[in-house]
C-alpha cells in the first residue's frame, strides 16, 4: 500500500497501524498527538522513547561558616550527573541507530534515595531524519524543543545540534547583624545578595554558551534559567541555564509567515482561545 503523501495522513496511519514503516515493533515516544503530526511533517520519524540515568551523592557538607560564592565541588558533582544522564540518553538513541533525540526532558529526583543522594534522568524520543545531514559528527543530536519548535526551526532554515547546559550551585551568607538593623523595617535592595544571585545566573548562563561555541553553533533557542536549593534548605541555591545549540541548514534563512487558528467550542458561540502557528512563506 503506497504511503500518504500529506504529514498528518503519514502520522495517523502509522498511530492506526502502531507500526512504523519497515519495523518490527511500534514506536514509543513522549511527543503528544500534534507534536507527532508536526514532527513528521519537518522530516523526522519516531523511534523510541530514550532514557539516560545517573544517580549521584551530592551534599553541601558543613556550609555555615563559607563565605558568599560559589560551591565549586557541588557543581562540579551537578554537571557531570547531568551531563552523563544524558550521554547515557544519547548512546542509547545510537543503539536504535537514531539520527537525534526531541522533546528531551531532564528531572532530579532528590526524595526517593535519601539524603544527600539524586537521581538525574534525561527523556526523549529518539527519531531517524530523512534528512541524513541532521546527524552531528556521527552522533544523533539532542533538542529539548518541543515537536512544534522543532518544526518551525527546520522549517526556518536551522537544524539542532545539542541540548547545552550550564550550572552554578552558590552559597548565599545571611547578612552581618550590623547590616540586618541598618534595613530592618524598611523598604530597602539587599545589594549584597541581588549582586550574589546575578553573578551566580551569569556563571550558569556563560557555561551554557561556551558548551554551544564548542558545538560551533549559531545560537541557543529555548533558554530557561532557574534556581532551585533541591534537599539543601537554605544553605546552597543551584542556578541552572539549558537551552538547545543550533546551526544554519544551507545558509539560507526562510521567512515564516503566521497563520491564524481559532478554537472554537461546540457549546458557544463565540472562540475560547486563538493561537499562532508559523509556516514557511510561499515564494
């Protein structure tokens, strides 16, 4: 039976079937029904569902007397927890000969081991290109774009080429009894602790970009910044910047021109929501 020609019909034959085409078992993946449609539309075909684990000890041992600055040793113990989580994704993806990973996803499990010990895992869908040039240096790629993004990215000239992370795990001192009476009561910037937590974000966004210049790439897309103490208490915060390195395709970049899409509601009258969706602009 000849195949779909449209990417919508191609993605639900193969949900119908639970077959991808030419294999012996169904695929498994973690993209939702319009991420699958969009995914396979950009050229890429799930594979399976790849997980990478690490399980570490990571504890901030007496911090009381530290000054404000960073823990060097618990970052260190952070980066190379995730950064194996997800070597161990991506071989994994290399065994189901993938050309790359989408939608990677990385948790820290820090309650279910005990104390001072966490779980990292990384989470994706593996997925084989038709494009055979997706592949980086013999490696499949890793993406922490949803199927969406990864759509419009291909879509607009770019390719994935890794999921690029930078750490800083900081100690923050409370502040000199001296200090604490002079703003006690008042509406007042805490300079000394804005200035900690500023430095603390530049380190864990700088790290991030020196890992995309050593990927050669042209920018990091989808860039989050967060802060989170994990099972320190107040001790320790680490601030983390992950983001997805990416390259142009041909040196060539295509406009994309929005598309309006209303959902409507059967029971009203009126559309609940609106969205955009972005398409490559007809020349």
């Amino acid at each position: 039976m000849a195949e779909p020609a449209h990417p919508a019909d191609r993605a639900l034959t193969r949900l119908r079937s639970g077959r991808r085409q030419g294999a012996a078992a169904p695929f498994t993946g973690n993209l939702s029904i319009d991420e699958l449609v969009l995914v396979e539309a950009a050229g890429l075909d799930p594979v399976a569902l790849v997980v990478g684990s690490c399980v570490v000890r990571v504890t901030p041992g007496s911090t009381a007397l530290l000054p404000t600055g960073e823990i060097h040793e618990l970052t260190a113990a952070m980066e190379r927890a995730r950064a194996r989580a997800l070597e161990r994704m991506t071989r994994d993806a290399a065994r189901a000969s993938a050309h790359g990973v989408v939608a990677v996803r990385l948790h820290l499990d820090f309650e279910r081991w005990g104390e001072g010990l966490c779980e990292l895992t990384a989470v994706g869908t593996a997925v084989t290109a038709r494009d055979q040039g997706l592949r980086v240096r013999g490696r499949p790629f890793t993406c922490g774009l949803s199927g969406q993004d990864v759509h419009a990215l291909l879509r607009a000239g770019y390719r994935p080429l890794a999921l690029v992370m930078g750490a800083s795990v900081w100690r923050v001192a409370p502040m000199s009894p001296g200090r604490w009476l002079r703003v006690v009561g008042r509406n007042a910037e805490l300079a000394g602790p804005t200035e900690a937590l500023a430095a603390a974000r530049h380190q864990a966004m700088s790290r991030m970009t020196r890992q995309a210049a050593r990927v050669r790439a042209a920018g990091v897309v989808g860039v989050t910044v967060g802060q989170q103490s994990h099972a320190w208490g107040s001790t320790a915060m680490e601030f983390i910047a992950t983001g997805t390195a990416v390259a142009g395709t041909d040196g060539r970049r295509r406009r994309l021109e929005p598309r309006l899409a209303v959902a409507l509601d059967a029971r009203e009258s009126h559309p609940r929501s609106v969205s955009v969706s972005l398409r490559p602009h007809a020349r």
